[in-house]
C-alpha cells in the first residue's frame, strides 16, 4: 500500500528502491503544490502581510522559547554541578568519592554530546544534490530546492534537515541525521544527572529544611514556601528557598528528559522518526539492528558511555531503501 511521506510531497507515485544520487534533478519545481509545513506563513511574510501576531515574524513567540530554553538548560546544568559538590553530595557521602567523579564525569558527557548535537547540524544544502526522477518528490519553497526523503524544512532553523526527527528547544537545534545520536545520549545523561540531583537535594531538605514524612511536609510546596518567606513565617531561609526550588527544577527536568529519552528510543526501535510516527508512515522499516545502526553505529550501546563520533553512522542521509512490504 502507497503512503504518503508527509504534507510536503506532491502525491504522485514514490520510490520503492533506493534513491540514486548520481544524477542531477532536472524538472522545474511544482510551485502550486508544495504544502509543506511553514511555506504558508513564509510566503506571507516575503508578502508583507502580517499573520496576525504581534510580531511581524510569525515565529517570533517560538524563537523567544528557544532561546530560553537554552539558557534553562545551561543554567541548570552548571547550578545542579555547583549544588551537588559543594552542598548537597558531601552531605551524604561524607568526602569526595565516586559520586563527586560521577557528578563531574556526567557533566562533562552532557555539555559534550551537546556540543556534538551543534556541530553535527543535519542541514541538507542545495549542493547536496538530490535526484529521484520520481514525481513525488519534495521541493522546498523557502530553500529553493528538493529535499531528500525523510528530510523537511525547519522554520525555526530555516534550513532543510536531513532525515528530521523535531526542533529541540533545551539545545536549540534541530534534531536529524547527524545528531540524533548525540541527542538521545544527552537526554539519558541529563535524566540521570537531574534524577540524582534531585534524589540529593531531597536527602539534604529532609534532613536541614524540613522533614519529609512529617506533618511539616506541606514546606515542599514551591509556592506556599516562597510566599512564607516573602512575609517572614516560619523561618525560610533564602538558602533553602533556592535549593527547594532547583529541587522541583530537576526533578521536572528529570521527567522530561526521560520521557525524550524514551520516545526517541521508541521511534528508533520501529525504525521511525518522530515525524513518521505521528503521521503513521513505516515506509524505511527494516530490522532492529540496522534501525540502531543508523542512528549510532555499529557499536550503538558504547555510545552512552563516550560519544563515538569519529564511527560514522550507517548511511548518507540522503538516500534510502524502502521497506517494499510497506509501500
Ligand atoms: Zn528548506
Ligand atoms: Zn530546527
């Protein structure tokens, strides 16, 4: 059964083969029936009609998002390292031993693979060339020119993607085939630095602030302990004001990142991104081996404990086998 890849194509016949890139595409673009995602909102801003935000950039709320999600991320990042070594790990541990080391070596593996989702941007150029010979082919209207399959144009990054899983605002990047690798590290990574540091702020609350498992436990609750503080009851101290609160930081942030690092494995399981899944495509499905090799490489599993980033992952980005059962 035929499947449409996404809004972009124009709904003629795809193909069952994989894609040869030896040649160069030379059909003029169907201008009438691209409908990918944002070329609406583009076209009305290269008209000068305003779309009715406040803004004259359409994605001006979304860009404002990104931008501090970046700065939440790093800032939590350098607080959760400073907390847990000069507060609340030596409480528990007593000296610096190996959770002083892990502490260190998952800050490092965190700001590192987010250092490679940077680098490694998925971005498809027009020099890149792309040939199908197949009418269903995707033509970018704002990059002005074709886009590989799998791949999709981000408003946000105004590029087309290769192989585009989503726009991630915590790194402030787009999510595709040479990065996905790095980003699913880095949730892991930020899940169990957040999990720990929330599991060590709570041990030192319990036993500096408040005691959890007593009638005093209603401390825990972010806004009514700020406003005691504000008014001077029950003796809040600013310190422990801010240790509650980057405890509730991590402990949101925890679930996030595990929730990302969950659905990212989900999709990479089923041979997905997470665009195809939610328009239900399983056009390149093939085994769980090579659907993990794609995205990490032959030695996936090593990659958690250090990025491999000099073994390149299986394929170029551009072209693809389809699963011929699925099509
Ligand atoms: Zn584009
Ligand atoms: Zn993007």
């Amino acid at each position: 059964m035929k499947r449409q890849l996404d809004g972009c194509s124009n709904g003629s016949k795809r193909s069952t083969e994989a894609v040869d890139t030896t040649h160069l595409y030379d059909k003029p673009p169907n201008w009438t029936s691209n409908a990918c995602l944002g070329v609406a909102k583009e076209r009305l801003i290269m008209e000068n009609v305003n779309p009715g935000y406040f803004s004259t950039d359409p994605y001006f709320p979304i860009k404002v998002l990104n931008y501090s999600l970046v700065v939440y991320t790093a800032t939590l990042t350098v607080l959760l390292l400073y907390v847990s070594l000069s507060v609340t790990i030596p409480f528990a541990s007593g000296e610096y031993s190996f959770l002083q080391y892990l502490a260190w070596y998952l800050f490092f593996s965190v700001l590192l693979n987010w250092m490679l989702i940077l680098k490694n941007s998925s971005v498809f150029t027009s020099n890149q060339f792309v040939k199908t010979s197949e009418e269903g082919d995707k033509y970018c209207d704002i990059c002005k020119h074709w886009i590989p399959p799998r791949g999709h144009h981000c408003v946000l990054c105004m590029k087309c993607i290769l192989r585009r899983d989503h726009h991630c605002y915590f790194t402030g990047t787009c999510i595709g085939f040479r990065n996905q690798r790095y980003f699913v590290v880095f949730c892991f990574d930020v899940s169990v630095s957040c999990g720990l540091g929330w599991y060590f702020l709570m041990l030192y609350l319990d036993s500096n602030f408040k005691t959890f498992w007593s009638e005093d436990n209603y401390h825990y609750l972010l806004p009514l302990t700020f406003v005691e503080w504000l008014l001077r009851w029950g003796g809040i101290q600013a310190f422990d004001l801010f240790l509650l609160t980057l405890a509730w930081w991590s402990f949101a942030t925890f679930v996030t990142a595990l929730v990302y690092f969950s659905q990212q494995m989900f999709v990479i399981v089923r041979g997905q991104t997470s665009y195809e899944y939610s328009r239900d495509v399983h056009t390149y499905r093939t085994v769980l081996c090579k659907h993990l090799k794609s995205v990490f490489g032959p030695f996936w599993v090593i990659n958690f404990a250090f990025p491999l980033f000099f073994i390149q992952q299986e394929g170029n980005g551009i072209s693809y086998v389809a699963n011929l059962k699925e099509v």
